[in-house]
C-alpha cells in the first residue's frame, strides 16, 4: 500500500521550501497545490477531488494553513490530514491537533518517518470510517539472553495463526535471529533480501519476502549472517511493519536481547509489550530493569503483558515473591520442560508438538489474552477475521 495517490493533495504555503517538501513525501502522483492562491481557491479544488489524504506543508507561524486545515477537517471528515511544519511548535501543535490534523510533521524528516506517518493517518481514518485498520503490533521483549523471547514469539504466533488470525512474526534479532530454525523454515527469502531489493516498501513487496509456515502463520525472517544486518534500520523497520499492519490481524516482533536502534524503534510504536522474564534471582533483576527502562521510554504498563518463562524452576522465588520484586503478577507462567528444547531441534513448535503440555497451554492462553484484548473474538467466543468480513473491530492500542 502507498499512501500517496491520485488522490492525494499536497498544499505549500508562502515561505515553505518547496523542493524539501516534495523530496519528504513518498513518490506518488499527488496533486501539487500552493496555498498563495488563497484557502477558498484551494478548498474548491479540495471539495471537487475529495481526497483520502491532505497534506499541509507550512511554517508554525501559518494562520492561513490553520484556516484551511479547520475548514478542510469540517467538509471532509474521512479524509486524512497531515501537516508538516517548519519552525518552534509553540502552540501551534496543540491548535492544529483540535483543529482536525491527524498527525503534524516537522521538518526536515527522513522519507521513511514521513511515508508512516502518512499511511498511519490514512490507515486510521479508512478504519474509523469502516474500512480496514491497523493491526496490533506486539513487541516480544526481554533485555536478557535466553530467557525465551523466541520461544515465546513463534509459539504465540503459531497460537493466533490457528485460531484463525493473520498472524506475521518478524524476526529484528539480525545478527542472529532463529525464528527460521525454531520453526523449521528456511532461509530463503529474508528481511535483508527485502532490504537491498530496491523496491518500494509496500504490503505487495513485503508480501513476496514472507515465509509462510504450516500453521498459516507468515514469518519475515531474520537475515542469514550477522554482517547484513547492517542494512536494516529502523526508518527501513517502521515502513515494513505498517505495510505488514494493514494486511494482517496481528503482527509480532522477535528482538534480541538489547535495546538496540531496531528494538527501541519497535518498543516506541508497538501497541503492545509482552516481555519475557524467568524465575531466576538474576534474571528478575534484569526484568525490572527492563520494565523500569520501558516506563523511562514513556510505556504505559497497561500495554504491557509479562511472561514468566520456567515458573516451576525451584529456587526458592515464590510468584508472590515475583509480583512484589517487579511491581505486577506475571500474566502468564510458563513452566520448563524438556520437550521443548526437542522441539526446537526438530523445527517444531511446542503448541504444535505437544498440544496438552504446560508450555502449550500457557501460549495458548497467551493467544487468548491478546485475541480478546483486541476484541478479535466473535461474541460467540469462535475467532473471525473481521478483516476478511470486511467489518470494523476495535483494536489494542492502535495508531501509535
Ligand atoms: N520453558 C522452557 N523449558 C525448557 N526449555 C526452554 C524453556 N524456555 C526456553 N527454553 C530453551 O532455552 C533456550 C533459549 O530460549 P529462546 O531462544 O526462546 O530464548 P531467547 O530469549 O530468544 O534468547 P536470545 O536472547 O538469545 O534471543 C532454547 O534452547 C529453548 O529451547
Ligand atoms: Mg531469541
């Protein structure tokens, strides 16, 4: 998906540079306006193209952009309205935001931060008037190595994938990613191969870079030697995820165990967190540091659902213990067992492999968690993909 179209309007006011306007948004055949020729001349041209985006290029300081801003928002309500700006915000963000802007830009901005922009405000203004919206992004997180986070990540994405979702997991560990290995996938295509294909970052060429596993759920995986991760980054990351937003019901993120660039790019517009932790007195300690450092990050902890991977190890932490040393009760306990590592060398997930163990239960339940959260589940309690259905559906924290 592109954002930018024949339906697409772009407004320069006085004073903006025009060329540093054009060279941020996205190629597309957007309609070039200048607002030197006055509000009511460009919301004539406005009213008779009814544009899905309206982009205002203008300074902080612009009255007339604000006014064509107010009157565009009041005579089209499903169009989507970005503004990008030059100069101190002051108030201007604030008036531009009650005024109807969908999002406000400044700049000058990398293309990549100015293409999610736009196809956020697009994707959410087609889902508030009932066509598709955005997915859940959920970001498996854990600053610790080896306490599950892969684990946790393919088994939740085989979960949803069988309950009838369209699931994705991404896997942005890119100097040494195994989601291909624990699921049993090869490496054939992979993000890098995306990344250095030249093409324009769209849901159709995402598409062709998937690895598709059995239980329906789609995987991007990781590149196949530590020297390529070199040429992914974030901007690259946040254009992957909004196209792979839009075409599926849930898209899941596999990080290593770093706050890397990719990893906080990825915690800053996940709607959710699910962080893996495990009972351990060392491991605990690196958990709250972890939670600590997503509040720092501005992380609501109601977006944030905690994993307690090998709950059943003895030694001598109580859950009591757990909830009082990190502040919350895990969501979810995982407790340890031998079939996993089996698993694992065989390609299979554990959901899949031993359907009624405890850790299949727990990641099921993990399913669960996030399919009701995002009101996915039918009021019958079976799964349909409203996106199929072409219906609307309440999501997590969509549109960050
Ligand atoms: N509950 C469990 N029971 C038994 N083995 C487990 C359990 N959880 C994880 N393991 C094993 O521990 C190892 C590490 O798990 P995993 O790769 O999921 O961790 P990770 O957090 O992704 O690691 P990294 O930070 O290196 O990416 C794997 O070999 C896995 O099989
Ligand atoms: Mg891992």
């Amino acid at each position: 998906m592109s954002a930018v179209s024949s339906e697409t309007i772009l407004v320069a006011d006085v004073g903006v540079d025009v060329e540093m306007l054009r060279a941020s948004m996205p190629p597309g055949p957007a309609t070039m306006l200048s607002l030197a020729q006055g509000v009511d001349s460009v919301l004539t041209i406005v009213d008779d193209s009814k544009p899905s985006l309206l982009v205002i290029g203008c300074t902080s300081s612009s009255n007339t952009a604000l006014e064509l801003l107010r009157e565009a928002r009041r005579r089209h309500e499903n169009c989507a309205i970005v503004v990008l700006y030059g100069g101190s915000p002051n108030g201007f963000m604030d008036r531009a935001f009650q005024l109807g802007a969908d999002d406000l830009i400044t700049l000058p901005q990398p293309q990549g931060a100015v293409i999610f922009a736009l196809e956020k405000a697009v994707s959410r203004r087609r889902g508030a008037g009932g066509g598709v919206a955005l997915a859940p992004l959920i970001c498996i997180v854990g600053p610790k190595g080896g306490t599950g986070k892969t684990l946790t990540a393919c088994n939740l994405g085989v979960a949803l994938a069988r309950a009838g979702a369209r699931s994705v997991l991404v896997d942005i560990d890119l100097q040494f990613g195994d989601v291909g290995l624990a699921l049993g996938l090869p490496p054939d295509r992979t993000i890098y191969d995306l990344a250095v294909s030249g093409s324009t970052v769209d849901s159709d060429t995402v598409g062709r870079f998937l690895t598709l596993h059995a239980s329906g759920l789609n995987t991007l995986l990781a590149p196949v030697r530590p020297d390529q991760a070199g040429a992914i980054k974030p901007d690259f990351l946040r254009q992957v995820y909004m196209a792979l937003r839009v075409e599926h019901d849930f898209v899941i993120i596999d990080t290593p165990p770093a706050f890397s660039p990719e990893v906080i790019a990825t915690i800053d517009i996940a709607t959710n967190l699910c962080v893996v932790g495990m009972l351990d007195a060392l491991s605990l300690k690196d958990t709250k540091i972890g939670l600590e450092t997503l509040a720092l990050m501005g992380r609501n902890a109601d977006d944030i659902t905690l994993v307690l991977n090998r709950s059943d190890t003895s030694v001598g932490i109580s859950h009591a213990d757990v909830a009082t040393i990190l502040g919350r009760a895990p969501a979810v306990l995982v407790p340890s067992d031998r079939a996993i590592p089996r698993a694992v060398t065989e390609g299979m997930p554990i959901v899949l492999a031993d359907e009624r163990s405890g850790p299949a239960q727990a990641f099921k339940q993990l399913a669960q968690l996030y399919l009701r959260e995002s009101a996915y589940a039918t009021a019958s309690g079976s799964v349909e993909s409203s996106k199929r259905a072409g219906g609307r559906r309440s999501l997590m924290r969509k549109g960050r």
